[in-house]
C-alpha cells in the first residue's frame, strides 16, 4: 500500500531528553513536512523539506530538528530545548510544484504521534 | 496578517440533513484551496480541492464552493451520516510562496441521530 507511515503511535518523555519521531512515505512524493497539534487548534508547521538534504524552518522550529538524507523519510527530533513538547505531531508529503505557478501540490498526512512529557 | 479562519467552531446537523461549513480567507494571493476531515486521534484526510480559476467543484456527496470577491469557501456535504462526524480544516496556498498550506483552526461537525 501506498502511504505515509509514522511510529510510534504513542510516545512518552522525560523532561530534558531528546526524542525522535519517524516518518516514511512510498508516494515518491518531494516534498514532506512536520506540523504540530495542540487541542482544539489548528495545524502549525514546523519545518519542511522541498528535496533530499535540504529542509527550512517553518513557524515554530525552535527546539526541533528534522533531517532529510532520503527521499522517503523525514524524522524529526524534539529537542530538551523545547519548553512544551506534549502535543499530537503530523507528517506529510506532497509533490512539489512550481512556487511561480502555484506552489505546492496537495499534502497528504499520516496517523501522527502524540507525544507526552512525563 | 493574514490568516484562515472558520466562521463557527461547532456545527450539528441531523442525520441526512446537507451541512454547510464555512471558511474566510483574507489573503488575496491565495490560489489553491483544500478541505480536509480529522476524525479524532487521526490525520487529516484529503477531502477535495479547488484551485482559484474555478468556482465551483464536485465530489461525491461533496462540493466546494469558491466566493472570491469575499473571500469564502464553504464545504456542502450531503446526505450527513454518522461517518461525516469530525473536525474539518480549510487550508490555502499563496502564489509563488514557496512555503505550504496555512490552516483554519477547524470546525467540529456532529451528526445528530
């Protein structure tokens, strides 16, 4: 099946550790992306990757970091550095367009980790 | 700044009945538009699309309408069931941004018996 797949599904940390959340997709997509959920609120973009080895901070990338050594996976870490990590995150991907014609193409999201400072 | 947003958090409607939900969008640079379904402790869902040289597009029991001398979108679902019950985000994209999609904060839609 085609997809994207994130894990774990559930995640626990200790205040000061440093955790890491997959993402994988097999749509050949080039785009990926990484939002953060909080209850009842909207979707907030931390950072985004237009290609392999290349990814740009988005509106709340203070305390993450995401690398992009493949096609087909985004990880994000969330770092000590971030001062309230519980939240539902959100991979996705998409085909990436022409800025100057229309930009992107359609996302397409995985399950999400919810992720819980103990 | 600019900025999507919903006009009612909360939406219920009965069984069968059509539900209407509504999004403004302020941002007049904004050319494609996409509509998408959360059910709880999942992802969004794609649900349909229109870009802004269109008015109007048609998906099954669903359409989305595109107003953009007022800058509304609005989603018709027809035919509610107890399966169209979730949250539902509007999202935009800019031209020539090079960023992404800019998301409302949701409407909650619940279907009543």
């Amino acid at each position: 099946d085609g997809g994207i797949t994130q894990s774990p599904k559930y995640l626990f940390r200790k205040e000061g550790q440093n955790v890491t959340l997959s993402c994988e997709q097999n749509l050949n997509h080039d785009a990926m992306y990484w939002y953060r959920q909080d209850p009842g609120q909207g979707l907030r973009l931390i950072y985004y990757s237009q290609i392999v080895n290349d990814f740009q901070k988005g509106d709340i990338a203070e305390g993450y970091s995401v690398s992009r050594e493949k096609k087909e996976s985004f990880p994000l870490t969330v770092t000590s550095a971030q001062k309230n990590p519980t939240a539902f995150y959100l991979c996705a991907s998409s085909k990436w367009g022409n800025p100057g014609t229309g930009g992107t193409d359609t996302q397409y999201f995985g399950p999400g980790t919810r992720l819980t400072v103990l | 700044g600019e900025s999507v947003g919903l006009h009612l958090p909360t939406l219920s409607v009965q069984e069968g009945d059509n539900s209407i939900i509504n999004c403004a969008y302020s941002n007049s640079a904004s050319d494609y538009f996409i509509w998408y379904k959360q059910e709880s402790g999942k992802g969004p869902q794609f649900i349909i699309d229109i870009r802004s040289n269109m008015d109007k597009r048609q998906g099954q029991r669903v359409t989305v309408l595109l107003n953009k001398t007022v800058k509304h979108l609005s989603l018709q679902i027809a035919a509610t069931q107890p399966g169209d019950s979730a949250v539902y985000f509007c999202a935009e994209n800019m031209r020539g941004s090079a960023r992404q999609l800019t998301f409302g904060s949701g409407t909650q839609l619940t279907v009543l018996p």
